[in-house]
C-alpha cells in the first residue's frame, strides 16, 4: 500500500512520466488516496487478506507514495476489522521520538486486539530524512551516524514495551533527562507501597527542599527523577514480530541476529535466493534468536512460528491478456514510481549478472516482467509464478505480499485487482502450497470470495 497519486499521467518531451495537474490538484489527490486507503484496508480484511504493509514517506509532489503516519491510518482501518493484521513497510524510526512511536505503536495493538506487526526502518531519502532526522541525531548523509541513531531508537522501544519502568542514556537520548524535577506526593506515596516491581528510591532522588526554588512543590526540591513508565505497553507480550525493509548484506545480517522477520522488495528471484540465505545464515550462527525463544525456524518463512521472510511483488491480474490499453496504462504508472526509485539506486537490484544497469536505466513493464518483479498476467499465469518463487528460493512455507496499485489507477481498479487476486490467484496458490500462515481455513474459498 503505496499511496500513489490517481491523477492521470503524461509524458514530457523527455519521455519522463509525470502527474497531470497542478500542486493544489496534487493535494487534492493525496486527500482522496488516504480516504481510499482505509476502505482499501476495510476491503483487504473482506477478502481474507492477512496484512497490511503501508509505507511512511513525506513530502513527494510527484506522486509515487503518500503515507505519512501508516500506524493512524491503520487506526482507522482496526476500528472496522477483525483478523488483518498490521505491518509497516516501514516506520522510520529515525524521524520519530522513540517514546512517541512506542506509545502510539502499542495503542494500535491494544486497540486492534493484538493484531501490530511492527515495521522498523533507517530512511533513504534525504527530503525526508534531513527534515526529521536532524531533530533525533540523524542525517541520510552519514550512515554511521544514521545507523547508530536507528539503533537507540530500537533499544528504547524494547524498553519501554517490555519493562515496567525504566530509564536510558545514550547517544542521542536521556531518559527521563538528568535534570527532571520531581517531587510529587503521589508518586512518592505510590512508590512507597510494597510490590510495585520497582521502590521509591529507584523511581526518584529525594532531595531536601531548595532554598533558590519557588512555585509548584513539584520542583521546588532537588528531587530528581530517575526512571519512567511508557503507557500503554502492547497486548502481545514479550512484544510484537519487528520486521525491518532489507537489502544490504549488513542489514540483512543485522535484522537476523535481533529477531527480526525481514522483507524483500524488487529482488529477482535468483538475487532473493541470496540474500534470503544470508539471512539464514546469520540466524544460525546466532543461535536462531527469536523472540519468544521458539528456537529454529524454517527456510523461507515459517507458518507456525510466524517467522522469517516477506516477498512481496507488484501484481496485475487480467482478463484480457491482448487488451494493449490495459498494459500500457500499467505501464505508465510504473514508470512514474521507478522514475521517482530509481536514482535511490533501486534499479541496480534488477540487473542479471553480467549485466551494467545504471542509477538512471529505464525501467518499464517489460523489464519488471522479465524479472518477474511484476507479476502480469492471467490469474492461472500470476499464479504460476508465485509458485515458482517458492519453488526456485527454497522456501519451505511462502509469505507473499501483493502489491496491488501503481500510479494512474482509480480505486474501482485497484479494488478489482484485489478482488481478482483473492477470489482467482489465492485459491490456485493454496491449492499447491497449502493454507494461509494466519486463517485456520483457506483464505479465500475459490469463485466467491467467502472465508
């Protein structure tokens, strides 16, 4: 779930595939796909789908994702489901106070009755990362910098999630700060009881009263405070799955030896084979850290421990395989969106070995589906190929995620295509790699949409 613009498209006299309209119309588009989003999401959960993976991204005029705070639109979307359960493809940790999206992390699980699968990322794009990083100690200019600053933010919101009151100082961060006041009598009445996990001396420094100070009693001590309680913690317990965006090897590395399920975007299905071994490879010698100490799990993904690796793939189902209007406006839309990824780098991942694409190769519908990157084709065709990803990766179980929209398209057509996928492709695909990791029936029962 991208979020991407459903003005009509055109191309420059460069060839470059932009949105029609002005900025105002550009505002007025990014309105109406966030009011789609939630019916989408309300949809998704109809269909039987198991989750959720809308992005965070900022401040993009030229249409190719708009998500900014994914955890509120899935707010909206848990006050009206059961079973989807939601990710995040990510939240970047880098732009948010810690405490800030702990909080409002865990409210999203305690209000969806247990269903946050929590994303995690470090940011790419410095019109975002320079804006909001700057505040939390990071900058995309220097990745050092930026991984430490990542790594903080992820070891406070363990805490906060998992004990019942602590205290953090680090690099980027004091928590609570060193100076905090506060010599308040309940608090000091309450911590003085027995078998509150933790005593009044360990929650305050009671100091005397100071003689400079004045006003609120509050403040009017040295008493400083010591430790904090983050409210509230999730449902899930010891917390939710983390999940993080992967592509280098060191990030691949890292996310395995933490516990965390990982997901791979535009990888061809010979590159994600390596990569995904990577990841295995790290969790082995780790020890296969899981965060409920389940211990090994299974190549690919795990359905039983709900654990391992996302795929996740554009998806176009047709009816019409020779309809060129259909193909072309696809295409269209995908151009945009890897107009806008491309200089990132992304393109690089698409290469065959031996082959030179560089940051700006055109990337078009034909290539994504050479790489079967793209999935196009008839229900029978998409999936056929979502089978053989399983099959050519190893993969014992499969998590795939479909990504269904591409810029250009309205929402009568972005919600056919997920109709056509869960009523026509998942059942072909059940039928050969077996029922979903999360329904305890198949997720969609073929030719009528029913769970």
């Amino acid at each position: 779930m991208l979020g991407q613009t459903d003005l009509p498209l055109k191309r420059t006299a460069s060839g470059t595939v932009v949105p029609t309209g002005n900025l105002q119309d550009m505002h007025a588009s990014q309105q109406r796909v966030l009011q789609r989003q939630v019916r989408e999401g309300v949809l998704a959960d109809k269909l039987g789908f198991d989750y959720l993976w809308p992005v965070e991204h900022h401040f993009q005029p030229e249409g190719a994702e708009f998500s900014p705070n994914p955890m509120v639109l899935q707010m909206a979307i848990a006050a009206q489901t059961t079973r989807i359960r939601f990710g995040q493809y990510a939240n970047i940790l880098n732009w948010w106070h810690p405490l800030r999206i702990a909080e409002q992390a865990a409210m999203l699980d305690v209000v969806s009755n247990g269903r946050l699968e929590f994303g995690v990322g470090r940011g790419y794009q410095p019109r975002e990362s320079e804006v909001f990083g700057k505040v939390y100690g990071s900058t995309i200019q220097d990745q050092e910098r930026n991984r430490v600053a990542f790594e903080e933010a992820y070891e406070i919101i363990l805490k906060a999630w998992t004990q019942p009151s602590f205290s953090h100082q680090g690099e980027q961060f004091s928590i609570p700060p060193r100076y905090t006041r506060w010599h308040h009598n309940l608090t000091i009445e309450m911590f003085s009881q027995p078998g509150l996990e933790r005593t009044l001396s360990d929650v305050i420094d009671l100091k005397q009263p100071d003689m400079y100070a004045a006003g609120s009693p509050v403040v009017a001590t040295g008493s400083i405070l010591k430790e904090i309680s983050v409210f509230p913690q999730p449902l899930q317990k010891p917390h939710p799955q983390f999940w993080m965006p992967l592509t280098s090897d060191r990030s691949i590395r890292w996310a395995a030896s933490r516990a965390m399920n990982g997901g791979f975007l535009v990888e061809p299905n010979w590159l994600l084979k390596t990569k995904v071994a990577t990841y295995y490879d790290e969790a082995e010698k780790q020890g296969w850290p899981d965060y409920q100490n389940r211990g090994k799990f299974k190549p690919g993904w795990d359905a039983e421990k709900k654990r391992g690796i996302l795929v996740v793939r554009n998806v176009h189902v047709t009816k019409d395989p020779s309809n060129q209007a259909e193909r072309d406006k696809v295409d269209m839309g995908l151009q945009l969106g890897w107009s806008y990824y491309g200089p990132f780098g992304f393109t690089l991942l698409l290469a065959n070995p031996g082959e030179k694409f560089t940051f700006d190769t055109k990337v078009t519908l034909d290539l994504m589906t050479d790489r079967e990157v793209f999935l196009y084709g008839t229900a029978e065709e998409v999936a056929a190929k979502i089978i053989k990803l399983r099959n050519e990766c190893g993969f014992e179980d499969l998590n795939f995620g479909a990504q269904f929209e591409v810029a250009g398209m309205e929402e009568s057509e972005i919600n056919e295509q997920m109709q056509l996928f869960a009523e026509e492709v998942v059942p072909l695909v059940r039928r050969e790699l077996g029922p979903s990791p999360w329904a305890a029936r198949q997720l969609v029962a073929a030719g009528n949409g029913k769970r």
